[in-house]
C-alpha cells in the first residue's frame, strides 16, 4: 500500500522533499499546501487549501513550514489521525516540542533526521566530530538548522546520551560540543562563512555527506547522478523507511535533540 504523503511549506527544505517522494517506493506526493500558491504548484502535486483540505487527501503530512509554526500544523495533522515528518528543529522552543510529542502517541510521527538514513554513515561509532559550513537562511540560526542534525547523529552512533553541552566562539563562528555518559566527547563546527561543507570525521575516518567518492563511488552509486548525490539518496531513504512503518528518528528523538542546543 502507498503512504499519500501532502506537503506543507513548499519553500528551501521542501525542495529535497519534493524529488525524494517522486524517487522514494511505496510514498507518493499527493498534494501540497502553502501560504505561496504558486510556491505550491512548483511542487507538481495537486493544490490544496485550506490546510484542512489537504489533511483529508492524505495519510501523512510532512511539515516544512518554519519552525516557529511546526507544532501548529503538526498538531492540527496528528488531532486528524495523520502520520507526520516535522522537519527539523522540531519546533523554536521545548513546550511547542511537548505538545508535538504528546499528540503524537499512537501515530507515525518522524522528525527529519535524513542523516541517520546517509548511506555513508555507519550505524555505530566510538568516536564523531563533524563540521557544516556554507551559506545558509534559515531563520533559527545554524544551532537549530545544522547543528541538531549532528547531535542526533551523535546519540545514535554513540549509542549514548548527552551529559553536558556547550557553544564556544572560534575563529570563524562557533562549535557546539558535549561530554557523553559514557565519556565522549564530540563536537560540531558552525563556520559563518566559507564554502558549502557537510562533513563528519568518525572514527577518525573523514566522510563528506556532500559528495561522491571518486570514479569506484560514481559507478557504483551511478544512479545519484545529478540527482543530488548521496545527500539527496538520504531523503530518499528516510521516506522509504517511513512509508515501510520505521520511521528513522521519532519527533522524542527531536525534542532531545532541540532541548540539548537549547540548553548550550
């Protein structure tokens, strides 16, 4: 059975949603909502407004509005009875993030947290710093845009919980880091400036979630040609874990991952 799947907020993030559901097995893109109607067509799903409407056409929505109205649209979607993926942060503060949680009991809820389905990154690590740069607009700054990605990325490779976190200034914009439970101690740089990089170093083995790795890795992964390269083929694989009933990361996944930046 195909997961309907309506989108709403068809702006920046919605632009990796969009070609992922075309791509992805068993979800289909259905019908797209927003304030911008012709920001809604560009999707090529069929328009729906109210909001309400679109709720009625499908069985999950995926929220890509700004944070800040996260837990309204989601809220409206779960008190329907629909699945959703909030896209991360799962909402600008942790009581908006309580309300998604508890109305999601008993639903498919995700928060996107494509980074966890990237094919490169492994399912368990001992160690794990990263780094995300580049040119960025969204408006909760890149602690809530960028560094969540890697906090989540963190407790599901460690295998552990955060114990202490902070923000530091360097030389060009700041790092969040933490101390594990157990002891570790990763760390994430946010560079203000420079070229766009998403890059990890687990194990003390360097992965770009970027790029293709070298001739082998384009005949091999021939198929994320320019479709977005192996970033891109991780929506993919969220929504096709989503549509098979596993959803990658809960919206509990996000709330930790929102109240531990929170709390640096």
């Amino acid at each position: 059975m195909t997961l309907a799947v309506g989108i709403v907020g068809c702006g920046k993030v919605a632009r990796h949603h969009v070609p992922a559901l075309r791509a992805a097995r068993g979800a289909e893109l259905v019908a797209a909502f927003d304030v911008d109607t012709a920001a809604a067509r560009a999707t090529g799903a069929a328009l729906a407004s109210p909001l309400a409407e679109l709720i009625d056409r499908v069985d999950l929505v995926a929220v890509c509005t700004p944070p800040e109205t996260h837990a309204d649209v989601a809220f409206v979607a779960l008190a329907a009875g629909r699945g959703v993926l909030v896209e991360k942060p799962l909402a600008a503060t942790l009581d908006d993030a309580d309300r998604i949680v508890a109305a999601a009991q008993g639903l498919t809820a995700a928060t996107g947290f494509q980074l966890r389905c990237h094919r490169k990154v492994p399912a368990r690590a001992g160690s794990i710093h990263g780094i995300w740069g580049g040119p960025g607009a969204a408006t909760v700054g890149p602690l809530l845009d960028r560094a969540v990605h890697h906090v989540d990325l963190w407790r599901a490779l460690l295998g552990d919980e955060v114990a202490r976190a902070r923000v530091t200034e360097t030389a060009d914009g700041v790092r969040l880091e933490a101390v594990m439970r157990g002891g570790a101690e990763p760390y994430v740089d946010l560079p203000a400036d420079g070229p766009a990089r998403n890059e990890l170093v687990v194990d003390g083995r360097r992965i770009d979630l970027y790029a293709m790795d070298g001739m082998l890795g384009r005949l091999r992964h021939w198929r994320e040609l320019g479709r977005g390269g192996p970033y891109q083929s991780a929506f993919v694989a969220q929504w096709e874990a989503i549509a098979a009933g596993r959803p990658p990361a809960t919206v509990a996944d996000g709330r930790r991952a929102l109240e531990i930046v929170l709390s640096s």
